[in-house]
C-alpha cells in the first residue's frame, strides 16, 4: 500500500526535530519530509504534493496561511493544519475562512492530538480529490461572496463542529467575543460550558435527524448580559459523504441597517419617502422616523400616507414586514466588530 505524505514546515529547527522525533512511530504509516522555509516546501509540493500539509503560522518569505493558499492553488484538495505558538482569534478566523484550513492547533501540540488531525485529515483529502470535479474553485467563490451579502451570520461545520466556512456576519459576531467563540482547534463553541454541550448535542442530532427533524434552534447566552444570540442549525445535504451542518446566527441587539437607494428602486419611492421607510424598517417610532429623515412629524404623516398607496399597503406593520422580506436587506451593512 503506498504510503500517504505529509509535509511539515517550520522556519524553527528545534520544532522540526520535535515533530520528527514524535512522529517517527508514524515513518511506516506516513511518508513524513520536513522543511525548513516555506519557499522550499512550496517548491516541493510542485514537484510532488502532498495529502496533508503542517505548517507552521508565522515564517519569513510565505507565511502559514500563504503557504496554504498556494498549495490549493496546485493541488486543492490538500488538507492544511496549522500550528502556532501566537494563536488568537483573527487568525483563527482568517485561517478558516481564506485558506479553509482543516484544524489549527497551538504549540505545544501533543503528539496524539497531532496524529489525530493528520489522521482525520487524510480520508477528507481522499474525498475532495473525488468530487474535485464537481464544483469548481470560481464558482465556489461566487458563492461564499453571495453568503456574505446576507445580513445573517452563516456557519459551516462538520459533525464535530469544526469550522469548514463562515460568511462575514458571522466572522463579525464570533469576532465580538460574547457568547460564541473559536477555538484554537478550530472548533465553534459558547462562552459557557453548558451552551458549548447543547451547541455541540444539537449538532450532532441534526446529523442523526430525518426530515423535517433535521433543524434545530437554541439561544446563546452572553458574558455581556445583553440579549442571547439565536442560532437556527440545519442539515445541508443529507448524503454520508457530503453533509455539513449549517449554523444561521442573529444578534438582537445590532440593528439590520436597511438600505433606503434600494427601497427607492423597488417601490418607486422618492429620496424623503425611502429615508423614512428605512427608519421605520429598522424599528424607530414616526417621530424618530421623521427625525432621521429630515422630516418634521407632520410631513412624515403625509409622506406615510402616499407610501401606503405605492406600496398598496394600510399599515406601519405591514410596510415594516413588506421592506424586512424584500431584498432591500441584502444590502445592509452588519457593523464591524469593536476591537478589544
């Protein structure tokens, strides 16, 4: 049976050694080469690639993640584990999201734990090289760039809540630190324990669900004391091979900031008119409304009633619910993250 290669990479001779002394158990199970500088792993892997590559964060010439980018480019089912001695957050998401790393771990690493991510990662290499064909890189992107555009925060994982993707909204939510978080192996978890196992049981019941059953919700609670996240999980593809869990994320407590250019173009609405109804769709009262917009309260009342005939609505509620079901909202911006 041919021996399945693994590359490992780190600019520290003394890490090389370690994983060369920890691993040698594996040297039969594994065709293991070990590299100094980026550029010259990246020089082999031209020449040969490999099934899974372990490299580490921070180096000189090609960092971790370019290392990654550039071995996807030649060989795309590669699987990437990425160690680190400086882990935090933002990398952790950067890592996810552009380089779809597998697992990212931090020094020290023990050697079970290691081996298990290699292990884990080497049957996901096999299965992306078999359905490789089946969509291609561009298309891929045109799709994540479409998630990002939705004002919810979209989470993608396998069974154990390893994340395989997260859209902007989410990157923004977990970013704040309150309530959900990333670990350092990847793995989607909750400030507290006790919401970290009902994440983790409704992940994996959705994967064991049929039906209608395979969909889930919970709520969040935050070390801010504001109001929970609401976590929607659902089954995408149902098939063994291919299913993933999908996480939907709302915060209640950042307003949806619907956009009035868009309002205009889809209901024939003046400048004031979609300035009013985009404060009114983000949950102001009429004279919060008015202010926003520049109105005074009576010419609102006034814009109101000519808004109700163009959009052949009879109430506020109804013209809230109209604009919040419209693509208006694919246009909003979700705000950033506050740092620190």
């Amino acid at each position: 049976m041919t021996a399945i290669r693994v590359y490992f990479v780190d600019d520290e001779p003394a890490v090389l050694k370690g994983l060369q002394r920890m691993l040698r158990p594996r040297r039969d199970e594994w065709e293991m080469q070990f590299f100094s500088s980026s550029p010259e792993a990246l020089e082999a892997f031209r020449l040969q690639p490999c099934s899974v590559l372990v490299s580490d964060l921070s180096m000189p010439d090609l960092t971790g993640l370019q290392l990654a980018h550039e071995a996807k480019q030649l060989f795309p089912a590669v699987q990437v584990i990425i160690l680190t001695g400086t882990a935090n957050l933002q990398s952790a998401i950067q890592a996810i999201n552009e380089s779809e790393i597998f697992r990212f771990y931090t020094k020290p690493c023990t050697p079970e734990e290691l081996a298990a991510g290699i292990e884990a990662a080497i049957p996901e290499c096999d299965a992306r090289v078999k359905v490789q064909d089946r969509v291609s890189p561009p298309t891929s992107r045109i799709g994540e760039a479409a998630l990002s555009k939705i004002p919810l925060g979209v989470v993608v994982t396998d069974r154990m809540a390893h994340i395989e993707f997260m859209n902007q909204g989410a990157t923004e939510i977990i970013a704040r630190n309150d309530g959900l978080l990333v670990g350092g192996d990847g793995v989607l978890r909750a400030s507290s324990s006790g919401d970290s196992n009902l994440l983790h049981e409704c992940i994996t019941r959705i994967y064991d669900a049929d039906g209608d059953e395979a969909n889930g919700g919970l709520s969040i609670d935050r070390p801010s004391m504001q109001r929970p996240i609401s976590v929607l999980v659902t089954l995408m593809d149902d098939s063994t091979d291919n299913a993933r869990a999908v996480l939907f994320l709302t915060d209640p407590d950042v307003p949806l900031n619907v956009s009035a250019r868009v309002i205009a173009d889809l209901f024939g609405l003046t400048d004031s008119e979609s300035r009013l109804v985009q404060a009114l769709a983000e949950g102001r009262r009429l004279d919060e409304a008015a202010t926003a917009a520049g109105l005074t309260l009576s010419s609102a009342r006034t814009y109101l009633k000519q808004i109700f005939s163009k959009t052949e609505t009879c109430r506020q509620a109804e013209l809230v619910q109209l604009v919040l079901t419209s693509p208006a909202i694919l246009d909003s911006q979700i705000p950033p993250a506050v740092p620190g």
